[in-house]
C-alpha cells in the first residue's frame, strides 16, 4: 500500500489525502496554493504557500491532530502509516 499522502486545496478549503481517505477543512482566507511541504512530522506540517496579499510563497503551518481528534479519527492510527507528504493538483 502507498505510504505517501497529499496535500492541495480547492476554493477556501486544504485537501489532505491519504489512501482512501480526504480531509477537507477551511483553509486561511487569501490561500491561493500550496507550493511545497518543507516538513512533516507526524501530523504536523511545515509548507509552502502562495497568498493573495504576497508575491513570494511564505512558510505556513498545517496542525493535523486537532482536525483529526475533532473528527474522532485517532491521531496515531491515521497517520502511522503516511512516511511522506507531497503537495499534488489533480
């Protein structure tokens, strides 16, 4: 099984992929795309993200876990499997 997920975003919402799993959550509001993940960390992610308000992508923080308890999906099973984030725009 694939052990990379995905990150994008589509209007005012982050698409995080996973098998056959997507969380879709609000996104911030000028977000025009995600350009790269710099880091992840076990459900924390550190990427890179193009604003409306700036010309130059700016280092931006994606937190999973609270997405992820708030939906009762528990933390450690969901993201024991996932070794690699990549950003990808179908």
């Amino acid at each position: 099984m694939e052990d990379k997920a995905y990150l994008s975003n589509e209007g005012a919402y982050t698409i995080f992929s996973f098998r056959d799993n997507r969380l879709k959550f609000v996104a911030p509001y000028s977000l025009e795309r995600y350009e790269s993940v710099v880091e992840w960390d076990n459900g924390y992610l550190v990427v890179m993200a193009k604003y409306a308000h700036n010309k130059e992508a700016e280092e931006e923080y994606i937190d999973l876990l609270p997405i992820l308890k708030s939906l009762y999906i528990k933390p450690a099973d969901f993201l024991k499997p996932i070794k690699s984030v990549e950003v990808r725009y179908a």
